[in-house]
C-alpha cells in the first residue's frame, strides 16, 4: 500500500471522532486546538466552548501550577514519559465534579521538529480509581484488626 493509498484510505478526521477515547490537542501555549465529541461526553463542554481556551477548563484548580510546570518543561526539552507510560491525574468536567483521568500524549512537532503542541488521548478513570480507594481503605482496615488481634494476645 502507497503513502496515497493510505492517506485515501484513512480520513483522520472521522478516526479521531470515531475513538471512544477523548483526544484533545494543544498548542505551545495549552491552548486547546481539537476537542473530539468523547472529549464532549466527558468533560461535558462543546468543542466550541473548549476550542480556544487552555487546558485550565478541565485542571483543577489546586493541581494548575503543577500541570503548567511540567507543560512548559515538555514544550522546552521536547521530552515527556507519558508517551508510553499512562498518567493518572485528577480533572473536572464542565459542572466542576471531579474526575479521575488516565492518558497518554504524544508530541507533535513543526518542519524544523520544534514540539508546538501535544496531543492526548483520554478516558474516564473515575470508577477504577474509587473502586481502588475502597480496597486500600479495606486493607488498611484489616491491616489494623491484625495488628489490634496480635497486639492483645
């Protein structure tokens, strides 16, 4: 199959709006240029409301001076682990309730391979987080009968 042939075959457009996933792609600055309509379903705003604006519309606001940091270190060094390792953050949607979110982004870069921007494909991690939650919790529960039960013997 030929580059063309490929290019035909794939429209890029309708693959990103067919994934289940969220991809949302920003620019240098975190500013967000593409918001797909799982994007939508999860945060809860439409692309014409996150188009344009930085990606403070889903990063809580405690975790923004963290996230902002190592965005600028990403855009300077054009290096980040979380092209193949899954980050696990904490986000909002459009009414502020939390979420808990797991992706993966990838650089994306100008003729010159300057990055100008990231690309990130996102799901909801909420239920696997709380379900997590409650099974440390249980542990730790148990973890402290044991160590009451062996205590008074």
């Amino acid at each position: 199959m030929t580059t063309s042939d490929r290019e035909t075959f794939v429209d890029f457009e309708q693959l990103i709006e067919a994934l289940g996933d969220a991809v949302v792609v920003s620019d240098g600055d975190g500013t967000i240029r593409l918001w797909n309509s799982a994007a939508e379903h999860l945060f809860g705003f439409s692309s014409a409301q996150a188009i344009g604006k930085t990606l403070d519309l889903i990063v809580p606001e405690r975790f923004r001076e963290r996230h902002w940091a190592g965005y600028k270190k990403t855009m300077t060094t054009g290096k980040t682990r979380y092209s193949h390792d899954v980050l696990r953050v904490p986000a909002v949607d459009k009414d502020g309730r939390p979420l808990s979110i797991a992706f993966t982004v990838g650089l994306l870069y100008d003729s010159d391979r300057q990055v100008t921007g990231i690309a990130a494909v996102i799901r909801d991690d909420t239920v696997r987080f709380a379900e997590e939650r409650k099974l440390r919790k249980q542990l730790a529960e148990l973890a402290g009968d044991k160590a009451r039960n062996n205590g008074g013997a």
